[in-house]
C-alpha cells in the first residue's frame, strides 16, 4: 500500500507535468510571447501561487517545455534507430536528415517564436540541448552496431557528433531548401561512413 508521501509526491508529479502540458499548448497556440503565467495558470485552473510553487518564473516552465520537445524529438530518435536496416547505410541517411527536419523546423507558433530574433537565447539553449541529448543517444546505439560491421575511423566522437549536428541544423536554418541528398553525402563525409 502507498503512503502518504509516496501519493502527494505522485500528485505533485502530475499538477507540474499539468502546468508544463498547458505551457506548451499555449505555446504552440499563441507563441511564447503572447502567453502569460496568468494564462498557464487559466489553462490549468491553478492559482499563481501554485504555479510558483513548482517554477520560479516564466522561463524556468518555458526550460521544462523544452525538455518535452526534447524527450518528443528523443523518442523520435528511438523510432529511427529501431527502423534501421542493418548494413543500409544510405537508409539511415536519408531517413536522419527527414527526421532533424521534421522534428527541429515544425511550424506551429512555439517553434516559429522560438526561432525569432526575440528568442536567441532561448533558441541557441534549445539547439544546444538536442545536439548534446542526439548525440548521446546516437553514440550509444547506432555508432556502437555500426562499429560491429565496421572500422570507426574518428578519434572524438562526442565532439564530432555534436559539432555535426549543430552544423547540419545551422545550415538546414540558412538553407531550408537544400537537397536531402547533399545532406546525407555531408554527413557521410564527416563521419568516413562505409557506404558500400
């Protein structure tokens, strides 16, 4: 049987995932700029002072949105990475690049105000945290069956990944029409990937 600490923390648990859920609606509804602490707080039907018992501010629920969209673009990693084929390297290339497409550039109003001028910040944290969370996962899944059928020819991997992945997200930002081919072949390239 649960105890009574064990049930307030499981509801506490659950109001904060509350809040954050309603924060990303409105988000994604409104854009980050129009939506107030008042208007979480409507959204979930708490008072204020609820909402700053589990946040200190706007940011530090915007922080957790974030991670949200990470674990979601996380999850989509998975998804990826269980869908490979084995050996088909050009697959797993053309399948990557969609995927940091679809999961980084949405277009619903957060996304767009994430990426304004008025968000930098915020945006560049954003960016950071999924290059660091992509390449941990990439590392310690895809890179190590990969390594079982081939010679891994790079020396840092963290570095390499991370610095890849923010560039190939940079350059996606700058250049949203290029070539999903030419992506994969960059990629390729840097990572002296076996594509025979």
């Amino acid at each position: 049987m649960e105890n009574t600490a064990d049930i307030s923390a499981s509801r506490s648990d659950t109001r904060r995932l509350e809040i954050v859920a309603a924060a990303r609606e409105l988000y994604e509804e409104r854009g980050l700029s129009r939506t107030t602490v008042k208007d979480i707080t409507e959204r979930v039907g708490v008072t204020r002072t609820l909402f700053y018992h589990y946040f200190p501010d706007k940011d530090a629920v915007t922080s957790a949105v974030l991670d949200d969209y990470i674990q979601d673009y996380i999850e989509a990693l998975e998804l990826w990475n269980e869908g490979r084929i084995e050996g088909d390297v050009d697959h797993a290339l053309r399948t990557i690049v969609k995927l940091l497409r679809i999961g980084l550039f949405e277009d619903d109003a957060f996304h767009v105000a994430l990426s304004s001028r008025e968000n930098a910040a915020l945006y560049l944290e954003f960016v950071n945290r999924v290059a660091d969370e992509t390449t941990r996962y990439i590392i310690d899944t895809t890179v190590r069956d990969y390594a079982e059928l081939h010679d891994i020819r790079i020396q840092h991997l963290y570095e390499t990944f991370y610095v890849l992945v923010l560039g190939v997200i940079g350059y996606l930002r700058k250049h949203p029409d290029a070539d999903d081919a030419i992506i994969a072949d960059v990629i390729a390239q840097t990572l002296h990937l076996d594509r025979s």
